[in-house]
C-alpha cells in the first residue's frame, strides 16, 4: 500500500521573494524547508491561524522568522517572510 501525499503548490509573492533575498544565508536554508513542508499542506504541523486584519492567512515560524502565507485551493501562496520585530507592521 503506498501513501498518497498531497502536493500543494507554493507561489511566493513578489514582496515575499525581496524579503527571502535579504535574509542571512542560514536563514534562507530554513525558509527553504518551510516551503517544502507548506507543500504537504494542508497536513503541516505548527501552522497558527492569524486574526484582526490578517484573518484568513497562517504563520509558520523557524526561530525568530515568521512565514505568513495563506490558502487558494491547492496553492499555497506565501506573502511575508521577516524578522518576528517587524513582521505583523503593516
């Protein structure tokens, strides 16, 4: 019996794509394995549903970065990546 997984496709908006480039380099390498577990989505652990004006979008976390991302179908569509300190500014 083989597992079927489901594969979500993750699309990182432009300012999120900004926001990755500027990352120190380690912590690109934990971003990036965010990604790859936000396309095992909808079964990923520690995603927190976000409220007030950003209902509707998740968060994961590695350390002090936040992914914030939310869910269109099959896509999964990462909007921010930043830095816990000024990651819920608008």
């Amino acid at each position: 019996m083989t597992e079927h997984r489901q594969v979500a496709k993750v699309t990182i908006s432009p300012t999120a794509e900004e926001e990755f480039e500027g990352l120190p380099r380690p912590i690109k390498r934990r971003v990036v394995r965010l990604f790859e577990r936000l396309e095992r989505w909808p079964a990923v652990s520690g995603a927190k549903p976000l409220s007030g004006n950003l209902a509707g979008c998740y968060r994961l976390r590695t350390g002090d970065y936040r992914v914030r991302f939310r869910i269109e179908g099959d896509r999964v569509i990462v909007e921010q990546i930043g830095h816990r300190d000024r990651f819920y500014e608008d």
